[in-house]
DNA sequence: TTACACATCTAAAACGATTTTGCAAAATTT
DNA sequence: AAATTTTGCAAAATCGTTTTAGATGTGTAA
C-alpha cells in the first residue's frame, strides 16, 4: 500500500500542494486560504488517513526535533530512570529522544557521535567515557548544542549538570563516623571520569578531616571491564585480607551490589560484621535486608535541568553560550545496613 | 558552523555531485569513474569532514534502516533486557532501534505507532497493549512488518514470539508439588494481555492435573495501576487472611518484588514460613536471600528470533508473509526459597 | 570517412515536505 | 475610469541525497 503524500491530498482536493501545507500548518487564516477550500483540504487529507513524512520535514525545516542521549549503560537501573525521565522532559518541549550506551568506550562513543550527528539530532546529552574529549569538543566548536551529564571534563567548553560528588561522599562518611566506624574500606572502579575520583577525593577528605590516616590497602580499584565473578572475589579478598574493616563504602551501585554478593559469600552479616554504604540508590537496597544506606542522586532534578539548558541552546542557536556548571545536591537515605 | 554537503564536496573538486555519490558509496568501478577522480573526491571529502545527512538519503531511498520498538516499560529490567538484546541484534543487519514504553495504554500506544510510522520506521516490534487490536491490524493491512513480542492479539495477523507461559507455569507448579507445597497462592495483574491468562491458565491446569481443588480465595490479581503501597498492602492481606498458604507464586517479577516486601513487613520468613516463586528472573531474586526460585525467559532468544522474523519481512516487502508463531521455551531456575 | 563502441563523467528528476515569490481577479481608492 | 491594493491561490525553489538517462570525447572497426 503506497502512503499518501501531500500531492495526493492536493490532487484530490484540487488544489496546490502548498495550499494543502499553509492549511495542515494552521496556516490558512495567515495565508488567507478561504474557509471553502480548508474544510474541503481537511476533509481529503483525514479520509485519505494522511500523515506527514517527518524525514521530509525536517530535510527541509533542518530540525528534527530529535534529541541524541548518550548514556554509560542503559541497562543500569540508574542511566535507565535518568533516560526515561529525560524523554518525559523533552518531551514537554515537543522532543523527542534517541538513546544508546557507550559501555564507557571512547571508540563507541565516537561512532554514537557519529551516528546520531548523521541523524541530524538538534542537540546532544552526553555522559562522556573517558578519552571522548576531542569528539565532543569538535560538536561544541561547531556549536553543535551539548550538555554533559553526571560527569564531565575539564578541557571542554561544555555545560554540564551533576551531584555534589565529593560532599555526597562527605555526608556519607560522616553519618558512619556518627555511628562508631573507624575502619572503613572505599570500594571503586578504575576508571578515569571525574565524579568517580570526586567520590574518591570525598573519602579522603573526610578521613583526613576526622584525623585517620589514608590506608591505600582498604581502597580498592576493581577494573571497569570485570567479569562479575572476578570482581566479586576481589570485594572478597579485601575483607579477607583486612579483617580489621568495619564498613565498606561502595563508590557505585553496581559495585554495591557486588559487594553484597562477596559479603553474603563470606557469610558475614550486615550490619554486625559489616556495614555497608553505597553510592546511587537501587531497588535492591531498598528490599534487601536489613535495608543497604545509600546516596541517592536528584535524578529527576537532573533530567530537568539538563533538557532545560540543551533547550535553551536548542532554540537560541544564533547567540553563543557560555558555559555553565550546575552541582545538584545528593541526598543521603540512612538504612539498617549502618 | 554550516554543514558541508554533497555539493560542496562537488564543487570543491570540480565535479558534479553524482560523481560525489557514485564515489562515496563504492560505485566508482560500476560507473566508471577514473581513479584520479575517485582519489581526488575522497581525499576532499576526507579534508573537508563530510558525512552524509541520513535524513535525505531515507527521503530519498524509502527506507530509514531504522525499527521501532514499542515495549511495556524500559524501566522494567526484563524490557531493558530485550531493548538492549533487540538493538544489539539490529545493529547486526544495520538497523537502528527507536524504543518507547505503553505503559500498558492503549492510547498511548495509538500515539507511539503514529510517531513512528510518522518518522518512517521500516518496521515495528510491539509488545502490544490491551485494546492495541485495531491499530496494529491497520498496519498489518498496510503491510508494514510488524512482529508481536512477548504476548499476541488473537485477533491480528501478526506474526509473534513469546514463551510457552502456561508449561512454564506448570513446571514451577511440579517442582512446588515436588517439595511438598499444597497450598499455592498466585498472585497476578489485573490486566487483559494473553501471557498473563496464559500463566493463570497454567497454575489452574496444574492445580487440577494434581488433584488439587481450585480456591479463587487465593488468587490475587492487582489493578494494574496500582500504588506501590497498595499492592504490597494486598499481598500482605493475602497472606493474613489465608495462614494456609504455604507458598505463592507470582506472575511477574515486579509483583514478585512487590511481595518480597509484604513478607517482610510481615516478618516472615522465606522459605520457612511461606515459599516463593516468580515468573521473570531479576537481579534482586538472584541475591535476596535465600536466593528467589524463578522462571527465567530466554530473552535474548526472544530477541534474535524476532529481529530475524522482522528483517525477513523488511527485506522482502514484496513477499505477503504468513502469520509465524514462534514459542521458546523458558526454565526455571531453583533456588533457596523453594 | 563514417559509424560504433566504450569510457568517463554530467544533468536532471525524484523523494515529501516548507516557504518565498508570483499572478490573476476582485475590491477599493483616487 | 484608472490606479492601487487586497484576496486567494498556484508555481517554483529548496533541503541533501540517489539514480536514470544522456552528453562528450576517443579509439577502433567497417
């Protein structure tokens, strides 16, 4: 069955395709289309089943009201609800969104870049793996429209929104030392993007603030590109090796939950043996017992802000932005696991 | 910045932009074009950072290489699973995915269809909605490829794939009977999709191929709209009022995390106090312990088989292609709360 | 010498919309 | 009555590609 055109209504109506446009577009009373021929326009085009071809639309309007997102890993709960949350934003501007992962691979994201600048998106959410930094900078020297979120970097011009990363942490250390635990292990990922050093650099300021010595054996780097099973025993081979731990402090909520696995391994308990703090909420640690504190991130007010300055750009493409830096506070959930 | 087209590259090595194609899709050898052209268009568009803009070759070919995938909800790990599976297998014969969530609406799934067939998607997979019938059987009748997952619509001639749901059911239902389980609640959603009868059919043909009669007292089906706290107020009242239950078995895994909480709240115990089983794996049942019995789809079965289906028909739309209906088959996967 | 094949490209139409410009007829002003 | 403006629509250009159908020149055979 071929697709009807707005030739074919124009034909049918008797009328020029231009016609049929000004009256689809709301556009009659402006053009001074008479009341006779839109009725008869509107009629032939809803019978027909018309609707527009938006490649042609935007080929010729050069917008295609499409929004590129690019995230770590769809997959996870936390890139997942911040995914959703920004279509349902863009949205309300009359956006749409196209997403896809990087797994935090610089090559991939390359080709993301690529692809979705191919598409002809209108402006581009990114959370940039490492070693992206000459990509997106070459899309903000083209004044592409960008916004990085959930990390950024240093050498490019771009805006970007994120957490208080390093005081989360802070709030976080402080609410254990509240509790009594001196001896706490700080597990990450060995992966070059800021908010994870952030993290880091919270744990530490916060020992030093509280006058404990940095122990470097109590930190553990687990390799970006584990295999779960590798990066469950080496969770357990530092409460193995450091029997002296009284909390852990999971830098992400994948890492969390790994480490939940290497404690219920061990057959220690939570919080009694251990306790047990991690960045980024889940539902795991809402349900699992006795309930894992966590550090839960504004995702929503994320997702706002974020659509809110790449719109901005978006819709004033002649002016030039300069860059803005916004920091959203974290918020601290206390659980049994402390 | 502007963009550099076709014709830009033409005219900058003083050819037309026929030539420009021909080279850059790799017809020089077919039309001829002397190699001294051939290096000279590619060295100028190399220089001069061409890419082509997707949207005009789509006008132009009819064909966007680009599915849409219509699923319930993307936050839900079992349709992330599949989304990723799905555009990881697309990518395979060099389509792109566009996906968004019903939310089980069916007017929102009207509007889903619309913007997708209004953006030219070469062909569609649905997980489709109550209601959807009408809808999808016009696409049918416009014959659009379109596949069916998960669940089907008796009443559209869609090919489809989905699990064998009501053996699956009866297995966890044999390996309850097999550890001495009699009294089996089930816990379901109020919701009009043929999958979710198929599990209720499931439990009551296993009911009665048992010996077992029938109790509608145990039998919950939740709205679908439900409020988290009302859901886990009704499981929780399912079990108050029945003492009997000695096990329940959930029809999804959302619902299966939803009564994860009432028996906590209950502070009963698993599987001393009630068993638990549910269909859909997740993260969460793989750790909550004593680890959740659960009945596991094969998910990335389900997507090959159905891109496959869809790239058949999108390669051959010429072809008027019989309703396929595939059925894989899911396992159940023991653990301690069984 | 003419015709014919061949090599090497170019011109132009088409995809489906939007938007600028043009133009005849009717209405209004001078 | 002539000049001007307004009305109501049509024509054509345009977006960036692909693709079909020539155009042009050169070497070869008749």
């Amino acid at each position: 069955m071929k697709k009807v055109s707005i030739k074919d209504i124009a034909q049918m109506a008797g009328v020029a395709s231009s016609t049929v446009s000004f009256v689809l577009n709301g556009k009659a009373r402006k053009m001074r289309i008479s009341e006779t021929v839109e009725k008869r326009v509107l009629e032939v085009a809803r019978t027909a089943g018309y609707y527009p071809n938006q490649l042609a639309i935007s080929l010729r309007t050069g917008k295609s009201k499409t929004l590129g997102l690019i995230v770590e890993n769809i997959g996870n709960i936390f890139f997942a609800t911040l995914a959703k949350t920004i279509e349902e934003e863009a949205e309300q501007y009359g956006y749409r969104v196209v997403y896809c992962s990087t797994e935090n691979n610089a090559s991939k994201g390359k080709e993301l870049i690529n692809m979705l600048s191919q598409r002809q998106v209108d402006g581009y959410l990114i959370t940039p793996a490492p070693h992206m930094e000459e990509d997106i900078q070459q899309l903000v020297q083209l004044q592409r429209p960008v916004v990085l979120i959930d990390r950024y970097l240093p050498a490019v011009e771009a805006s970007h929104v994120l957490v208080n990363n390093a005081e989360a942490v802070g709030q976080g250390m402080a609410h254990l030392f509240s509790q009594g635990y001196r001896e706490i292990g700080f597990v990450t990922v060995d992966l070059d993007v800021i908010q994870i050093e952030q993290r880091l650099d919270g744990y530490i300021a916060a020992l030093s603030k509280e006058g404990i010595r940095l122990n470097k054996d109590i930190i553990l780097k687990i390799p970006y590109t584990h295999h779960r099973e590798d990066a469950i025993e080496l969770i357990a081979g530092l409460l193995k090796n450091n029997p002296q731990l009284d909390a852990l402090f999971f830098a992400t909520n994948y890492l969390g939950i790994l480490g939940l696995e290497s404690i219920n391994r061990l057959k220690m308990s939570i919080p009694e043996d251990i306790a047990v703090i991690s960045f980024d909420d889940h539902d795991i640690f809402r349900l699992y017992p006795p309930g894992i504190t966590s550090i839960q991130q504004p995702v929503e007010a994320i997702a706002k802000k974020a659509v809110a300055l790449l719109m901005d750009q978006c819709e004033n493409t002649d002016i030039r932005f300069d860059k803005t830096e916004v920091e959203l506070t974290a918020k601290l959930i206390v659980r049994g696991s402390t």
